[in-house]
C-alpha cells in the first residue's frame, strides 16, 4: 500500500492530466495548488475507507466470537474443565 505522500503525488499527476491535459509541474501555481488539494481529499478519503473496512472485520470477528473478543463462554468452560482433570489426574 503507498504512504500517503506517494498517493498524492500519483493523485496530483492524474488529476493534472485529466482536467489540463498537462504535467502538475507545468502548471500554474494556483492550478497546482487546486489540484494538490483535490489529490490530497482523494487520499484521506481512500484511507479513511480502508481505515473503515479494518475496522468493521474487526467488529465482525469480535460479533462471531462471542460478542467480547474472546472465546466463546463454552470453549472456555471446556478449557478449564480440561484443565481441572489434568490438575486431578497430577497432569
């Protein structure tokens, strides 16, 4: 995945080339200044959409496996009953 830097540099090109027809660096300064500002949102909004995406696997995974992150409340009763036979057997 590119850093937030090197996205918006493509972005800035890109830009600068559908709307102008022209390489960024030979645009005006006020043009450049749209652009980069432009491929700047562009950025944070493809961020922000991964950021959202890892975020809702997240809450996903925590909602399929018991609600609080952990196991589910069975497999921890079987765990520790396993546990506790071990104990008793001088595992």
């Amino acid at each position: 995945m590119p850093d937030l830097e090197e996205m918006v540099c493509e972005k800035a090109e890109e830009l600068a080339q559908q709307r102008t027809g022209r390489e960024f660096s030979d645009l005006p300064a006020n043009i450049q200044m749209s652009i980069w500002m432009d491929a700047e949102q562009e950025a944070a909004d493809y961020f922000a959409c991964q950021a959202d995406a890892i975020y809702d696997r997240m809450m996903e995974e925590r909602l399929f496996s018991g609600g609080n992150g952990h196991k589910p409340k069975e497999e921890l009763e079987a765990h520790w009953a396993e546990l506790e036979v071990g104990r008793r057997l001088g595992k």
